[in-house]
C-alpha cells in the first residue's frame, strides 16, 4: 500500500490527506500550513464574502506556492419566511439580552455570493474547489474545469456519490457520520434530517459503486485512520477535528478546550443552530434550541439569526452558548502545529504499512 | 500485521472472525459451519429457554468439536407496569386482529432464564459467553472464570468498554453505530437513546483507553472490514448482517431478500419493536409503531408484545411488518455459505496486506 493515490496525482500534492474547509476556523496560516507540509490546505470560505475571500486568497499566496483548495457551500433554494424569523426573533430575545445583542437583518444574498465566489476562484486561478450542500449547476461546473480547477464534490451516501460523480466531479469526499460540523448532504432520509452512515459503511459501498477516487472523511485523526480508510478503499482523507485543534486553526482557546475535554458521547447531530444539521458537543445552546416549540428556519436563516449570540457568548468565555462542532473521536484530539500533526499521521501510517 | 492476534489465542480459533450471536436467526449449522471455518460461531440464545439453548449447545456438539461461543442478553431491572401494557394492548388490536393474533401472555421470567443459562453453559463446558445489554453480576463472572469459560463483553462508548475490562472481561466487542439489531448499549446519552459511535472512531479511542484486546463490530463485512479494523487496532471483528444473509443462517428468505433490495440509507435505530434500541430497514411497522402516542414498554415486555404479530406476518410473507435488523452496509451482502464467506474475508484481508 503507498501514499500516493489518485488523489494526490490530481491535487497535485505529497500526501492524501485534506484538511476541511471549516468555515469559520481555518486562517491563512493553517491552510498553507498544510499545504507547505505536504497536504491539501483548505480555505473555508463558506460563509466569506468575495472581499474577505479575496483577502484570505492574496494572503495565502503570499505564504505558500504549492496546491490548495477552496471549500464553498452551494446554496440552496430556500426561501425567507417573514413569520418564522419573526417567531425565532422572539424567542431569542431575552438569549440575545442578556448578551446585549441586537437583532440581525437577515440577508439572503447567498446565490450571488457563491457566484462571486466562484468568478474569484477562476480569477485568482485557485489549484482546488471542494463543494458542501450540494452539486453546483453544469454551467459552473463546466466553467471551473475549463480552467483545469480540481473539483471535489461532498457525499453522506451513495446515491449522493453517484450524482456527484455523474456531475463531473474529480473526486468526493465520504462524509461519514462521524465527522463533526455540517453535514455535507443534499438529500433526505425518511426518519432522519441526513444520511447518517458510519465511515466503516459508506466508503467502501462507495467505492464499490463509482470510478472518481474517494476520501474518506469522519472520524480520522491519526494514521490509523488514514490506513483504515485506504484498506477500505479509500484514495485519501479529510481530518476537520484534528487540524481544529492544531495551533495555526482559527477555533478560539475556548472552543479548543471544550473539544479536549469532551468524549465520544458528547456530540449529537443537530439543525437548531444553522438551520442545517451538523454534529457538535451538546451544551446549553442546544439544549434551549430543543425547547423551540416550531420549526427551526432553513440555512442561512437560523445561522444569521444566532450568529451574533455566539460569538458574543464566546468572546465572554461561555461555551454553553456558542457552536462547539466535532467529529466523535475527541480523545484523539491533539494540540501542536498542523505541520507536525501531518508528519505524525505520515510516520504512524508508514510504521501500520511496514509492519 | 498477522490475523494471529491475543483474540485468536484466548478463543482458541485460527480466524479473529465472530459471528455476531443474532438471537432469533442463528442455526447450530451456521455456528458450527464459522466455527469450522476457523471462526468462532455464537449461539444467539438471548431469547432461548434453558431447555431449547440445550437442545442447541447438544446438537452443536455434535457438527462441531471446535470453540464457540453462547451470547446471552444480561437482563434489566425494568418492571411490569400494567397501564403501560394495556395501553400497547389496546393500540396493537388492530394489526393483530388482522393478522389473527391473540394478545400474548407477558413472562418477566428473564432473569431466572439468564440465572438458568448460566449454570447451563457451565454444565456443558461452553468454551466462550458473550454479553449483550450490560455485564453480569460479579459472582456469575467469577464463577464462568473459575471454569476457564472466556467472556467477551459488549461496549458502544468508552466508558462501556472500561467498565467491561473493570469486571473481568477477556475482551471487548466495539459495537459502532453501523451495527444492525439489538444495541448492546448499557448506558445513556443525554440526547439519544444509546451512544451511536461509528466505528472509525469508536474502535482507536477504546484502544487506546483498556488494556484487553477490542473486537469491532458495525459495518464490517469483508477483508477490507477486517484488516481496517485491526490497522485500527482491533485484533478481531464481529460481524453480524453478513452472516445472516448467508446459507446456513435461519433468517427466513423474505428477511434476507428485504436485505438484499436495500441500500446504507435504510435503516434506522429504534425501540419500538422489542424495548431496546435496535437497528434495523424502516418499514410500515416501524412507521406505525412511530405514532405511538405513550413511551413504548421496555425490553423484554415490548418484545412479548409484538413477537407473535411480527412472526405471522413474516410466515405471511409481509415484510413490512415484521423486524428486519440489518446494518448499514446492506449493500455488501453476499448470498453463500458461511464457510465460504469466511474463506473470502481472510483471502482478502491477506491479499490487502500484502500488497
């Protein structure tokens, strides 16, 4: 077995290891962190506008010359319902008074900022897109790999791989139900908000049923995961939880700390935070979010509308009121430099390989 | 990396291969066919009387000479509450009457059973017992111990798996969430029924935290499975839904042909079948069963309560009425011999680790 894949022939890098674009926590230095240690570094431009987009990507350049990618989230359909943000607003009002803060305006600017997006990646010639919520439409698919821009495309099941694959996507990721954050999905179950299949299951029904090479995600911290995933089929891996930890990441020392001191049980898969269902440590927030008695406004709705709130509470030191997203192995979690974490995953993989 | 591990060694087998103890759907050939093989088989006897797990353990003896295992489900304190029972009565008339079912007689006569089976294993020299839904009482583990009768414990968290090693286990089954039927869950989570874990992350983080070796369950059902497990750091696996789709299995033909037709997004993890938290594919009964307008009684009494309803409808041949436990790799199934399926998981596993 060998480290590289197609995947890192497409990337165009030294090792198949991805490290998420969690929008929000990743920073300039943690990406070409990465990417200078032989991985793919990820922007997580999910919730960037294209000036800060811009910003992050001249900022960048400036610290690293090798491949990375840029991870957006396709928007959705979902329209503004003037009555349940009115609802929700009501609700946090006395959370958002006693953190002193205002109530949002809600902008539903989504579709044109995922367009500029995609106009600044093709401008700034960006080695790597990654995609969240969805497949973009042909046209921009089609712009993207005009100009020789990797794509890869996000799956919480095998039908979701199929339709990314069939879309014309280099590669796509197996979001198991492991992973922390958002779910990358865009279909539903009948009982459930997402598919929600564990890496040890999803990748190789993937694999066994699409061509583009798979990566694994969920639940990977170390080169036992990296080795896991490729006996299963896997090309690479995407670690998130792992590179929030590291040092260079944008996650706050609070943030951090809560992770470190977490379990495996503490995670639970929630929408009350964004609208969108992603995997977090259950605190105080979710909690009073279960309590709601309607239904939680669609993505980017809730998102807006609770942003403020925990950022506040975070900036006061209390997590019990912000967003604390993990994957499920928290006791993996190691804190040093996203440099040494990949080299430690490399060696820990190379000494599973020889043995 | 050898499929020789401290697993192999304590159970006296050539493979560190288990057949998951599937209560309702193991045959004396299936086990003694794994157990052959070089695997060990498991009498699933959670629902057995003494008498009939005699029949079973005699009738073994006589196809097999090798280890094998008996799984026993350690019994709760839950208790009899009638109203709960009238209510489910009253509510499950008309499906049993459609089905032309009487209201069943309700037994709380588990803990005897268990009390029975115990002294059964120790009378017949059964090699191995495995535990589901918690761990026996010191004195039982004392006296399985004192006759060299090995214990495999079964743990889906951490804290489950330390608990296990703390009273004596010689190992530990990782139940990930990818494993269908019964959780062998013993603790709760705030927010869901039992830890849902995927094995990815399950299985390191156990490891790394008890001494006795780590069994993964949940997902796996080939080479690949096993030889990620044990990169992992497992040093065996129980596997489940790929045994009971096979040959020698007494799964009927409409069970293993709704497993068949299925795909990973299929299943969901429920306690309105039986009382316990269990994974199987949704079906009308689960969907029904769902608008239950009381909390569902706990194991065993749920299970007495809707026994006989879902095995007329399987002998009906309606599989949307009866329970259909199946993992989240449905997809992976193959239809053959017991043997067979475990001569394809270690040429395979051999084949990955060589190349």
């Amino acid at each position: 077995m060998k480290l590289s894949t197609r995947v890192t022939g497409l990337l165009n890098v030294k090792y198949p290891i991805i490290q998420a674009g969690m929008a929000g926590s990743t920073t300039p230095e943690l990406v070409a962190t990465v990417s200078n240690a032989g991985g793919l570094g990820t922007i997580g431009a999910g919730y960037f506008s294209s000036d800060r987009l811009e910003q992050e990507i001249t900022y960048l350049q400036e610290l690293t010359d090798l491949p990375y990618a840029v991870n957006l989230f396709v928007p959705s359909d979902k329209l503004y319902i003037p009555e349940k943000v009115e609802h929700m607003n009501a609700w946090l009002k006395p959370y958002r008074r006693a953190f002193n803060i205002e109530e949002p305006v809600i902008n539903m600017t989504e579709k044109q900022q995922f367009k500029d997006a995609i106009d600044l990646v093709i401008e700034k010639g960006v080695p790597a897109v990654s995609f969240t919520f969805g497949i973009p439409e042909q046209t921009v698919i089609e712009k993207l790999k005009e100009r020789h821009i990797k794509l890869i495309g996000t799956a919480t099941s095998v039908e979701e791989a199929i339709a990314n694959e069939s879309a014309g996507m280099d590669m796509v990721i197996a979001q198991g139900s492991e992973a922390g954050g958002h779910r990358g999905a865009f279909s539903e179950t009948a009982s459930q908000l997402t598919p929600l299949i564990g890496t040890m299951s999803l990748v190789p029904q993937m694999v066994d049923q699409i061509n583009i090479p798979v990566v694994a995600a969920g639940g990977i911290m170390d080169g036992r995961g990296l080795v896991a995933s490729m006996v299963l089929g896997a090309e690479g891996v995407q670690m998130g939880t792992a590179f929030l930890t590291s040092d260079e990441s944008g996650a706050s020392q609070l943030y951090k700390h809560a992770i470190s001191q977490s379990k495996e049980t503490d995670t639970v898969v929630t929408n009350v935070i964004t609208g969108k269902p992603a995997r977090g440590i259950e605190n105080e927030f979710i909690h009073k979010m279960n309590e709601y008695d309607d239904e939680i406004p669609d993505y980017p709705i809730q998102n807006q509308l609770t942003n403020a709130l925990r950022k506040e509470a975070a900036n006061k030191g209390n997590a019990q009121w912000t967003h604390l997203w993990s994957g499920q192995s928290p006791r993996l979690v190691q804190h040093m430099s996203a440099w040494a974490l990949i080299e430690n995953v490399v060696k820990q993989a190379n000494e599973i390989m020889n043995r």
